[in-house]
C-alpha cells in the first residue's frame, strides 16, 4: 500500500511564501496618519452621516441608491461582484463625503472552494495549514468584491447539543486560542490593506456556547472564573493576532446580555486588552435587548447597546433589526446618548475602513486577482490536504481498515453516500454543491476498474420509511466489504439547530443493524456537524471514521483515507459522550471532594452510565503504532524565573508511516481555588516513517501554568505540578515537578 501525504507543489510554496503570516498588524498601535485622517472626516460629518456609517444594510432594494448617496448606511451584505462595484461607485463619486462602503458577509469555511467545517478543521491540529485555506477563502472572497467576514467564531463549545459547535473548535481554549490566531492571520493576511485581505470577526462575544440545556440562544449563566479562563481567551488570541472586528453575541452573559454588557464590551474589550476595533452586532442582537428585559423599547435598545459598546447595527435594514438608524439621532439630539459616544463608534468604523485600503482601493482590481488567485487545482490540493487532516479514525478492529484498491466488490449505503449538497456542512451560503466530489464518486476515483460498487442509499436522515433496506442488505451480501455513510444532514447542525438526543437520526442506525447481521465487515463512515452518542457502533461495528462534513473534496479523502493513501491522523477537539445525560462533559474539569470510584458508593458518579466519555478529547486512532517511551523532565524543581524541558520519545513501531500529534497537559496539585484536573498546554505534529523514532520536546515556562486566584488575580504560584504527554487526554506518560518561589 503506498502512502501518499500530500506535498505541495513548489508554486503553492512560493504563492504562499508572499505572506507573512507571522507579522500582523495590530491595533494596539494607532497609525498616527490614519488617525489624522479619521479625525478630519468625523469632523466633517452631520449626525446622520455619522449614523449611517453603523448600519450594515444586508439587502438591494430600490431605494439602496439613494440611501448610499445619502450617506445612510456604510455596511453591506454580499451582493455578488458587479453589483458590489456598481452601488460602490455611488457611494464613492455621489455621496458628499466619498467614504466608501464595505462589504462584510459570512465567510465560514471557504468561499467558493469549501474547507471541512471549523470542528473538523480543528481536528487537524495544523494551525499553518487552517491559515492557508483561510487565506485562500479571503483571496476568493475579495475577488468577488467583499471586504470583511463574519468569522472565526472562536467560541468554546462544551455541549454538542448546541449545533453551533460545528463552527468552532471545539472544548479547549488552548487550541481555540490558536486556531482563532490561524483564522484572523489567514483572513487579514500581512497586511488589512492587501488586496486579497479581509477583515476577520471573532465572535460571537462572548460565551454563547454555555448556552444552558445546550439549547441556541439561551442563557448563559457561568462564573467570571469560567469566562475569564474558559471562554474568554480565544477572542483575546484574536484582538492580540489583529482582528479588525468583533461580534457581539445574543446570549443573556449572567443576567447582562452579551450586546448590551458593559463589562464585557467596554472594560474587559477595550480597556483591558485595547482593542481598537469595530464590535458589531449579531443579528438583531441589540434589538433584542428588549426581550430580553433590560431595554423598555427599541430606542432604548439603542441606548443599552450603544453605550456598553456595540459599534454597529448589523441588521440595520430589517424590520426587527433596524435599531441605531431610526433611534439614535433622536437619542442624541434628547441628550440621552452623548454625542461623543457615537463618534467614537464612527472613528472605529473609518479606522477599519482606512486599515482596509478602502479609500485608495475602493472597487476590485480584478487584474491582481488574475496574478494571484492560485489556480482551482492548487485551491483543491489545500482543500483535500485539510480534509484528509479532518478525519479521526475512531475504531479500527483487525485492521478492518485500509482497504485495498484492487477489493472484488463494496457495497456503498446511506444517505449521505452518493450526496453532494449536505457535505458542504451547515455555513457556505457560497459553496457550490455540484462542485463538490461525493463519497460514492471518491471511490470511484480511487478503485481499480475491476472493483464493484454496489450503491443502494438504503434510507433518508429522519424519515421512518425502510423500504431500501432489503435492496440495501442484497448489495451487501454481494459485496466483500460495506462502507454505510450515515449522520446528521447539514441543517441538523449550525445555528437554531440544537438536538435534546444526538444519537444517528431516522433509522439509520437500524439500516446499521440489520447490515451487521449479514456478518460481512462493517465500515461506518459518519459526517454530522457535532459528537454523536453512538455505542452501539463503538461496540459492534469493527471501523469508524468521523468525517464531520469536509467540503468540496470530501469524497477524495474520504477515499485518501479508505485506502490508505492517508493515514489518519486526526484527533478529536471536543469529547464524545456515552449518553445525553453526562452532557456538560470534558476533558478539562474539576475534581470533586468525592471523585468517582466504583467501590464506594458515595462518590461522583451515575447508577446507570459510567462517567467516563466514548471518546475522549484528544482521541484519534493511526493505521499505525505510536508507542511514548523515555519521558523525563530536565529539572524536578524550577523557580518562577526558570523553565524546564519536558521530553519524549516517539516511536512508529508499526509498518505505516504517519503523523502523530503530541498532546502536552499540566496539573496543578493544589491552589486556593480548585485547579482542572488537566489541561492542555502544547502540542506538535510529529510524522514518523515506521520504525522511526523522536525526540519531541516541550519548554515548560512557569508563565503557562498562570490561572485566576481566589480575588480572580492572574497568578503562578509556587507547588507541584504533573506534566503529562500522550497520545490523548486520557492516554499518557506523567511526571511531576517543583515550581518555587
Ligand atoms: C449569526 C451570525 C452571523 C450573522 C450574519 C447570525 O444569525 O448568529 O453568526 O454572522 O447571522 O449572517
């Protein structure tokens, strides 16, 4: 069987080689000439002008030109290229002060070419490779005109009830944090003002994903410790890599709404970490403060909104969006919101505007993008070289998998086998479905010609019709090997689409049932948008594969992966639960005063499921060994000043090459609050040849080991503590050091 890992072509290298990734532009320091220039603008404008630049239109009707010539709004949705340069012509050349109006839309996963989703993506462990397909969706995106994306959503989801995980990355913030830096480099590029960059998002601000039950939208009702070391430091590796921009959430953030919360917008955002940015509202977000209970109408709404921090009214245009344009002139001219306030929202806004190049560079230049958008054919090597990272493989009994090219026969059953619209996942609005490669046609790509296909789809996601089974179960007893590709079809995940049971929908997994009694070997490959309860298969199907949806090249890796033209590598960023009951579950949680022991009674468990997950985070099986051996640590005492080098050794002890990813944890023994039994502090992406050893290393700096104290002070403070690394977040080698004062 040959390996084939994806190498890229020298011009991929040397397309990407013009990026700087590592230098960004921050805003952290003004550039003094923009900040002139700003300055003479705001003077120059009336109070409307100024209100119309923090309303984002997101519709073209008729009276879209004359609201631009008026200065009415300075935002816009997609409205697709020549559009785009038509309405900007206005608002250019007709409009008195010429300011330019940018174009911001959701760019979640790709543009036109689409990556895996985000929680896939995050599976990879391969931040370089999550900012090449994000440059490239940034390129495809400006090409057609837009200036600004509604992504990365950075928030930490620790419940897969809640359908929006699949846009994140997952439970840990150690890897959310890098995964948001990787996003905004990709999408912002060296420069904001290159003509391929676009302005990132980091949303939703903040905390979203504790929404309670795991039901969208709800409350969210955590500890400041929880926010402050849990969901708050992705959004601060975002403001710290330069996000231009952040959106502010719909949650209820412990009684305070996320869009109208001072707090959070104003003291932690802006004074805290300097961010000098644009926060933009969700949709509708600051008009439903109202709902909320904290604003005693629309305008008031405004007020709420306007002065915790939220810079820009996102659905500025729609009947229950349109908040800052109707109310805010009247706030101002009553003295209710201090016109100062709303200059220092409009100074964010042109600042963005300048940062983007928008003044000098309003229209697109479509000749760069001919030189510079690198062909499909190398967008698609990223894609699938993405893909092909994405997949975890979570069982593999006797070496079920890989399947060898020149197999007699396969059977190929589901519903998501032959489909190419749900494997775009549930945010492309840009994707193009028939562009995307099927897993039936991945297969077909891959195979030797003598080899049969039997493909029956044998039932749909959610209705209870069985009437393909016995077609289905025919093709696979004329087959050597089945492959059932089952799950969630794409709108089962996303937003507003929270499962209370996330096992596989409709009868699918009785389709799975009835195949395995065939005794023929059973290989579940699944795509859904969030963990999924699946014991039965972990414990009666021989191989798994989590595929989430991957996009346009989902059927040629999944092919990559079937036939061991790669070796999976993957591993998982948010853990799979046993039962809908142990959700909130993961990895990185407290001890109890009672931790669980199955030889006392009164401890913390349940009477009818173990507390353990099915999978835990950091899990992702190889069609290779790696075993971890030779663990020490350089010093077994360091003071604050010092660091200390941890150091395994790696080991491909099986006969396929592959890539490992090494997972370094730490524990605090003790602490004034309770410390979280483990967590994640590095990791590396290791490829090894078989019988291929390596030393990996890990620098521990005491700085990595700071938490919130018991007056919710950032501290190190002197102890013991573990220092793990494995293969996961239950599997590994530990040790201890001294960390004194
Ligand atoms: C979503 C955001 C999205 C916005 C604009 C909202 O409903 O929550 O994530 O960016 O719509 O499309």
């Amino acid at each position: 069987m040959r390996l084939k890992i994806f190498s890229f072509t020298l011009l991929i290298i040397c397309f990407f080689s013009f990026q700087n990734f590592a230098q960004q532009k921050s805003y952290l320091n003004e550039d003094p000439v923009i900040e002139k220039k700003v300055d003479e603008l705001l003077s120059k404008m009336t109070l409307e002008e100024k209100i119309g630049q923090l309303v984002r239109k997101t519709e073209v009707n008729s009276e879209t030109g004359v609201m631009i010539k008026e200065g009415k709004f300075g935002m816009m949705g997609n409205p697709g290229r020549q559009v785009r340069d038509s309405l900007q012509k206005i608002a250019v050349e007709q409009s008195r002060l010429h300011i330019p109006l940018a174009f911001a839309a959701d760019v979640i996963h790709g543009y036109h070419t689409i990556f895996p989703v985000p929680l896939a993506q995050s599976c990879s462990w391969d931040p370089a490779l999550v900012t090449k397909a994000a440059r490239i969706a940034a390129l495809e995106a400006s090409s057609d005109g837009l200036n600004w994306t509604f992504a990365p959503m950075v928030d930490i989801a620790r419940d897969p009830r809640w359908g929006r995980i699949v846009e994140g990355a997952g439970e840990d913030p150690y890897l959310g944090s890098i995964m948001a830096a990787a996003y905004v480099k990709g999408y912002q590029g060296k420069s904001l003002s290159d003509e391929g960059s676009i302005s990132a998002t980091a949303k939703h601000y903040v905390a979203y994903g504790a929404a309670q039950a795991g039901r969208d939208y709800n409350t969210v009702d955590i500890s400041i410790r929880t926010l402050r070391e849990i969901y708050l430091p992705p959004f601060h590796a975002a403001v710290n890599t330069g996000a231009g921009s952040i959106m502010s959430a719909f949650n209820d953030l412990n009684g305070v709404p996320a869009s109208g919360n001072y707090f959070t917008l104003t003291k932690i955002l802006r004074d805290e970490w300097k961010f000098k940015g644009v926060v933009i509202s969700d949709y509708n977000s600051i008009g439903e403060l109202v709902n909320h209970g904290v604003a005693k109408d629309k305008s008031d709404a405004a007020r709420v909104g306007i002065t915790a921090g939220v810079d820009v009214d996102l659905a500025g245009d729609t009947i229950t969006g349109d908040i800052y344009a109707p109310y805010l002139e009247s706030l101002v001219k009553n003295h209710i919101v201090p016109e100062k306030l709303i200059d220092r929202s409009v100074r964010r806004v042109l600042r963005l505007k300048y940062e983007l190049g928008l003044f000098d560079h309003p229209y697109v230049d479509a000749d760069f993008f001919r030189k510079n958008l690198p062909s499909q054919e190398d967008r698609n090597k990223i894609a699938r070289q993405l893909a092909d990272e994405s997949i975890v493989l979570l069982k593999n009994e006797k070496n079920v998998l890989p399947l060898k090219k020149d197999i007699q026969s396969i059977a190929l059953i589901g519903p998501l086998a032959d489909d190419q619209d749900d494997l775009i996942g549930p945010w492309a609005p840009d994707g193009i479905p028939k562009n995307v490669v099927t897993v039936l046609e991945g297969i077909k790509n891959k195979i030797s010609p003598k080899t049969k296909i039997n493909y029956v789809k044998g039932c749909d996601f959610q209705d209870s019709s069985r009437a393909e089974f016995g077609e289905a179960i025919n093709a696979v007893k004329e087959s050597d090997v089945v492959v059932l590709v089952v799950g969630e079809s794409r709108d089962m995940s996303g937003e507003a689409s929270s499962r209370a049971f996330i096992d596989i929908p409709g009868v699918q997994e009785d389709l799975i049932k009835e195949i395995y009694k065939t005794g023929k070997p059973v290989i579940v490959v699944l795509m859904n948008g969030r963990p999924l309860t699946i014991n039965w298969e972990a414990e009666n199907v021989p191989a798994i594969l989590e595929t989430w949806f991957l996009g346009n090249q989902t059927g040629n890796a999944i092919a990559d992966v079937l036939f061991g033209d790669y070796n999976p590598s993957g591993k998982l960023t948010a853990t799979f639960p046993r039962a809908v009951g142990q959700i909130p579950i993961f990895y990185n949680h407290m001890n109890t005063g009672r931790p669980p022991s199955p030889t006392d009674h009164y401890t913390s468990k349940y009477l009818d499921c173990p507390v353990t997950p099915l999978y835990p985070f950091g899990y992702g099986l190889s069609y290779t060994n790696f075993s971890y051996s030779d663990f020490t640590i350089d010093k077994k005492n360091i003071s604050e000043k010092d660091s200390l080098i941890a150091s395994i050794k790696i080991t491909n002890s099986g006969s396929i090459a592959g890539h490992e990813i090494v997972q370094l944890y730490t524990h605090d023994h003790y602490a004034d609050v309770t410390p979280p039994v483990k967590e994640l502090k590095g990791f590396k992406r290791i490829y090894l040849q078989p019988g291929e050893s390596k030393i990996v290393k890990f620098v521990i700096k005491p700085k990595m080991l700071a938490f919130y104290n018991i007056d919710m002070k950032k501290v190190v403070e002197p102890g013991i503590y573990d220092v793990m690394i494995g293969k996961n977040s239950d599997d590994y080698l530990k040790t201890s050091f001294e960390l004194k004062k």
